[in-house]
C-alpha cells in the first residue's frame, strides 16, 4: 500500500492507516450495523452507545441488548413520564412491573414520591441486575419525584399434576300401574226382626153328617 502520510507523521496516525487499510475486508455490512435487530453482536455496545442508552450489562444475553438498544428512542422520548420508566425497565426482561404513584397507595404517600415492584418467573435477579433496575429507574424518571420504595419478587410457576374428581348422584323412581292393594267392603247393616205366624183350618161339613 502506498502512503499518502508525511515523513513525519506520528505513530498514532501510522496506526491509523494501517487499519484502515484493510476496512474493505470487513465483512461487516454498514446498512446492519444500525439496525438493532441485525447488528453483529460483537458491534452492540457501540450501537448502544451511539443510541444513548442510559444502563448497559455486556453479562445481559444477546437478545436482551438489542431489545435495550430498540426501546432506547421511545425511553428517551418519553423521558421523565412513567411510560418511560415502564419500556425501560420491559428491555430488561422483567416479568413483573407495577408503579404505583403517590396517590394512587393506600394509604395515599408523600406528594411526587412513588415505589415500584418488579419481579421475575422462574428465576432470580443478581445483584448486579437490582443495581441495573435502580440505576435505569433514576436514569428514566423525572427529577421531580423520588423512589420511596423497590419490592423485587420472585414467582415460581411450573406444572403441578392436576387432580379431578367427580360425584354423581341420583335416584331411581319406578311408577306401576294403579292397583287396589286395600280392600274394605261395607255392607248396609243387618236388621234382626221377629214375628209369629199362625193360622186355623175350619172343616165346614153339611147338616146331618157327622164328623
């Protein structure tokens, strides 16, 4: 490669050129750097850097990093509202995220103070991860209000055998036909009664013959 530098040029700017020398080797596509979602990984934390983005982990999976990167615009969009706070802290892949304002607790709090609870399914935060939550929460919200409060759960969900049981009961009617199964019989009632008969035969003969 011919150089074009001065004989005098510095070692830094020898450097310089003898890196750029080869740039077109690279097989890196200038349209997918900038594109979170196709940016090679090992070029994501510039990408990150170059969008702003307020809490970086290298530890964080690849997948996490580009969700980060992509929620950068509307975070800083929205910068200071709870809608920040809230897509901010969804990049970090967090299953939980309730923020409940001061006058929306029970009992109602402090003016512009509020607490929020986080949490995760299956899995634990690290303590780098809880600094990573209240550093991306100061870095999100307004400069009005305060945290007073940060719950982080843990949920634990899995499949449990599911159990069924059934109880049927009834009864079992059976009709017959109508039949006489009690017999009274009345009778009009007897009338005793007595009475004597009696009767005289007469033999009436004629005059003169004897009996």
């Amino acid at each position: 490669m011919t150089s074009l530098l001065p004989p005098n040029a510095t070692a830094a700017e020898r450097a310089i050129e003898a890196t750029d020398s080869h740039i077109d080797t690279l097989d890196v596509l200038i349209d997918t750097v900038w594109d979170p979602a196709t940016c090679p990984p090992a070029f994501l934390p510039w990408l990150a850097w170059s969008f702003s983005v307020d809490t970086w982990d290298p530890e964080w999976p690849v997948a996490v990093k580009r969700q980060v990167i992509a929620e950068s615009f509307d975070v800083h969009r929205r910068k200071g509202t709870r809608g920040a706070i809230r897509r901010a802290l969804e990049a970090m892949d967090l299953d939980l995220i309730r923020i409940i304002e001061w006058f929306e607790d029970e009992p109602q709090q402090d003016p512009y103070t509020f607490r929020i609870e986080v949490g995760t399914v299956s899995r634990g935060l690290t303590e780098n991860e809880r600094k990573q939550i209240l550093a991306t929460i100061e870095a999100t919200k307004n400069v009005r209000s305060h945290m007073n409060d940060l719950r982080i759960y843990l949920q634990q969900m899995s499949k449990a055998p599911i159990l069924a049981a059934a109880l049927t009961t009834g009864e079992i009617t059976t009709i017959y036909p109508y039949a006489i199964t009690d017999r009274t019989v009345q009778t009009a009632k007897p009338f005793l009664a007595a009475g004597i008969y009696g009767a005289e035969i007469a033999t009436v003969y004629p005059q003169g013959n004897p009996a």
